[in-house]
C-alpha cells in the first residue's frame, strides 16, 4: 500500500481509497466496522488481536471514513497463507459477524 503501515496509526480515508491503494503485489484482510450499527470501535488499543499483530510484526493500519462512518483495520500479511492468517486473527477477539475482505496477492507469472 502506498500509505506507510509502520506507525500504525488513524488516519482518514475512505474504503475506495484503501482499495486503490492496495499493492497487488501484497497481501491484505481489511475489517469493516459500521459505526451507524454500532457505535463503538471494534479495535480497540485493547483488542487481543493487537497483541498478535504485533508479535507476529505484522504492518496494519486504521482507516476511519468519516463520509459513511465506517471503520476499518488494514492488514498486510503474508502471501500463500492468506486463509489460515485469516482465521488466527479472526479468533483474537472479532466478533463472528465481522464483516471482512481478503485481498489476495497477484500470483507473479515465470517467463
């Protein structure tokens, strides 16, 4: 992704801008919360799955969309494992009706 994930801080964008600033080259799940359903953040500096991320240095970031009062955690992970990342992180904490996205590298072609 073009932003830098290192400090893993807020910032303001939109999911549209997530998406175009995806590398395909890189691996993501993106967790959606909608703050017009409920109000209160689902990731919380609390979370058990902040712990994890960071042991396994993983880079993410906070993406709050003001427009439509969503929020989301942006992951970069791992190419080839995308599946059973997915699962481990999900069981840290997110409530089962999370909804997310699994945004799968582009496979390099051999010449």
């Amino acid at each position: 992704m073009l932003e830098d994930f290192s400090d893993n801080k807020m910032i303001r964008k939109s999911f549209t801008w997530i998406k175009k600033n995806l590398d395909p080259e890189r691996s993501y799940i993106i967790f959606e919360n909608d703050l017009n359903k409920q109000t209160q953040s689902i990731f919380p500096e609390s979370l058990i799955a902040n712990q994890y991320l960071k042991k396994g240095n993983y880079a993410w970031k906070k993406v709050y969309d003001s427009k439509n009062l969503k929020e989301y955690l942006v992951i970069q992970i791992d190419q080839e494992n995308e599946d059973e990342t997915l699962g481990k992180v999900m069981g840290y904490g997110f409530p089962k009706n999370t909804v997310y996205y699994l945004y799968k590298a582009a496979k390099k072609c051999n010449e």
